[in-house]
C-alpha cells in the first residue's frame, strides 16, 4: 500500500514539473524568423572583419568551438547548444538546438547551423555551410535574420 502511494507521488511529481517545464520553456523560434541569404562582400564591414579573423584562427589551429559575438552594445549574447550528449530527458525537451539568450530573451534555432553567430545592428549573421574556412569563407553564402522586432520590445 505504501509502495503505491509513494509510487503515485513520484509519477504526479513527474507530470507536475513536465507541465511546469512546458508552461515555462517559450522560446523564440528563429527557424520560423524570414531569412536573407547574403554573400560575404554584401555583409556590415564590422561583421565581415570577425569572420576574416574567426576563419583565419580556425586554420591556425586557436579555433576553440562555437563562436557567439555581439557587436551591439545595447544587446549582450550568450550561446548554448543542446545536443546528445546532453542526455535523453534534455534533448526530447529541448531539441537538437543552438539556444541565443539575448537580453534575458531566449531564441532557439535548429541546430546544424554554421558559426560563429553574429549579432549586429539587431541582426543575426551566421554562415549557411557547416563547414568554411580560410580558403572558402568568402565565396560563400550567409543568413542574417533581422530580430529587430524581438529586441526592442
């Protein structure tokens, strides 16, 4: 009799913070969010200037994971990704996500996105292939999506 009753707590805990956990977890869902493809020479010179340096330190070998820049001052970022390795539980709730914490709003976007991310003039910059570096960064194709909106809010 006992083990049932501390049995139904456990299951109604379970159900209790799962639906606390979806009532809470909202985030913005930049894979919804209109993007712009761009090439390198049409992107803002600061932004062209932090992927010169970014592909050129991925060659060097100083390259240390994923790369998330603000170059706004007014709005501060902060990058996390959930993946596999974040367990089972984390990634049935969360997806396979970057996470962008901007100004405590939090978006997320598919992951499997090139980097580093850029956030400028209200904009997020970040490269369509997975794979650039100092031999191709400049040929290719990159995404701004315009968050413009979300921010100033």
């Amino acid at each position: 009799m006992k083990f049932l009753l501390i049995f139904k707590i456990i299951i109604g805990s379970i159900i209790g913070l799962t639906v606390l956990f979806f009532l809470y977890y909202n985030p913005i869902k930049l894979d919804n969010f209109d993007k712009k493809v761009i090439t390198f020479s049409r992107l803002p010179a600061n932004v062209q200037k932090v992927y010169k340096i970014e592909f050129e330190n991925r060659i060097s070998g100083k390259w240390v994971g994923y790369t998330c820049i603000s170059l706004d001052e007014a709005h501060k970022i902060k990058h996390d990704h959930t993946g596999m390795d974040d367990g089972l539980f984390i990634l049935l709730f969360k997806g396979f996500n970057h996470h962008f914490y901007i100004n405590e709003k939090h978006f997320t976007l598919q992951a499997n996105k090139g980097h580093p991310f850029i956030l400028f003039d209200t904009k997020l910059y970040y490269p369509k292939n997975l794979n650039l570096q100092k031999t191709n960064y400049k040929g290719e194709e990159y995404i701004e999506i315009n968050l413009s909106t979300q921010l100033m809010n």
